[in-house]
C-alpha cells in the first residue's frame, strides 16, 4: 500500500501500487444498548480485551445488512441473551481518535431471559440504584447509562452529542 | 481473499490466504447538514455521479479524525464553501443494502457566504418554500429536508430514526 491523494480526492489514502485500488478507511460505527425490564438493567462482564472483567452495557461493531437498531439489537442478543425493542436514542459519542461513532439506544426487554454469550463473563439483572459506577469498561459506557439513568423517567427525551478528548492508544475510548 | 469465520467470530470475514489479516468490512457513516441562513437554506446542484444535476443538501463520507459533527460541517465547507455551527441532529437514517448510516444534522450559517465545491454544479440559497422537491438527489435528501422543514420552527426536536427499504443497486439510497 502507497499513500496518496487519488484523482479528485482532497486526502491521501492507501493505494495499491499494483492495481491503484483505492483502500478507503472510514470511521466505524458501535452499536450500544440499554436494555431494560421495568425496574432493573442488563450488565454485562467483559470475557475479552480490551478491558476484561470490566461492566458495560451490550455494544459493539455494526455489521453491513443491518440498521443501526437491528445492530444494537443483536449485539444486546448475542452478548446478553437478551430479545429486545429498541425504544430510543439516547446519544452519539464521537471518538475521533479511534475513528468510531457510537449509536447508544434504550431498549426494552421482552421478557426477563438473559444468558452470557461468548464475550460475556456473567450478565446480570440490576437494580438502577446498583450500577457498579466505579467498575465500567469504558466512558462511553459511562456516559450512556448516565443518560439512561436520566431518561429513564422521561417521556421526551433528545439525544445528545458529545465526543472523547482522551487520547488515542488508551483503554479510554 | 478468501471469506472464513475467523477465530471467535460468529460470521464470514475477508481473510487474506497469504497473512491471515482479517479485513472486516463495515458500515459507513455519511454525515450531511441542511444549512440555514435565517429563511433560506444552501442547496447543491450534484457535480458528481451518481444523481448528476440533482439537489441536495451537504452530505458525504465522514473521515477518520474528526466526529460526526465535525463531518457534517466539513462536508458543508467543502461542498458549498458555507461556515456553520451544527445546531441539532434531524435523523438517523440507516441503508442496510448499501451498508450506510447518515447522520442528519441542522445548522446553522455564520454568515451568508457560499460557494460551489468541486463536487457541486453550483450551489444557491432557497426559501424553504422553494425546495425543489421532484429534483432531489436522492430519498435521504428529501428525508432529512422533510424533517428540517419540520423542525425549523420547534426549538425541541426529537430525532427520528427510519431506514431504506430500496433494493441494493438502485439510485435510491
């Protein structure tokens, strides 16, 4: 791979010098949810890096063929065994020094089943009041059950919009 | 490349033969901005394929290194030579058959400045009551202005999230 500005480009990206295709990077999108059943939240421990053993809601890479909700849907059965109904928007964090966009939805349980999947060490059930502030995997995790916790009760509720200012190569994203 | 379930995932991924490297393919993001000057909005008349000739309002790839709202600004400087404070997000509007999600936001102009980009025919401020609707570039155009009009007399605005049901290969994103 060469970099270079491709004709009618205004950036330089990865070029193949054999056969001048050109390798477009672009940011990626997370998909996270909040999901709830009345009073009590799903939390999920990491089984994998980064950030093992640490609490978040599910989230994770959006995949092609699906919408963002469908995304967050799944990541909410795959890593929680959870079928939900995602109800809202609670934010969109960018994390330009990682080149992702997080897509934070609350979402409503079916019923209460919940399971570990693959990337979970245990999910678990918890009350509001007992979200382990201190043990989160991450301050995009952080920042989206703040805003959980506070539209929780809201009938109306904007999303809002922030971004990461910690810098690249840190467990900070 | 060769498509295989990598170790600990769950579906085919492009691995290459020779190194192993996983090259995962996901969606992308495009950030637009319907820009507004107190009553007029910018249009751009498309330079490029696809949907020459067209209307639309800035919108485009976003970049690695910025966030979504530096994006959509970005985009509105690039494409119709605007300065802008991105206000509000309008929608989320997610194309699953083309692996996209657009990120929709209303902003507003520093001052009346314009000018078309390279990839704009021209670029002129409208009336809201003069968009030209039977000549939009494409449905997430007409969505996002549909949602501006909307919004731009309500001070509270609650994004919506729809998706694209247009079959893939169409012009129709």
């Amino acid at each position: 791979m060469r970099r270079e500005v491709p004709p009618g480009d205004n950036r330089p990206r990865a070029v193949c010098p054999a056969c001048s295709v050109v390798h477009y990077e672009n940011p990626r999108i997370v998909v996270g949810a909040v999901c709830h059943d009345g009073p009590r939240l799903v939390l999920c421990r990491r089984a994998i890096p980064p950030r093992i053993g640490f609490w978040t809601f599910p989230a994770g890479f959006m995949e092609l063929g699906e919408t963002a909700e469908e995304g967050a849907a799944r990541e909410a059965f795959e890593e929680a065994g959870v079928h939900v109904d995602i109800d809202r928007l609670l934010g969109v964090y960018s994390v330009p020094q990682r080149g992702q966009v997080h897509l934070l939805y609350e979402a409503r349980m079916r019923d209460a089943r919940h399971a570990a999947g693959e990337e979970s060490l245990e999910v678990v059930m918890r009350d509001w009041e007992d979200i382990p502030w201190e043990d989160l995997a991450f301050p995009s995790i952080r920042w989206g059950l703040e805003l959980a916790f506070e539209a929780r009760q809201q009938s109306l509720w904007v999303p809002r919009m922030t971004s990461s200012s910690a810098p690249a190569g840190t467990d900070a994203n």
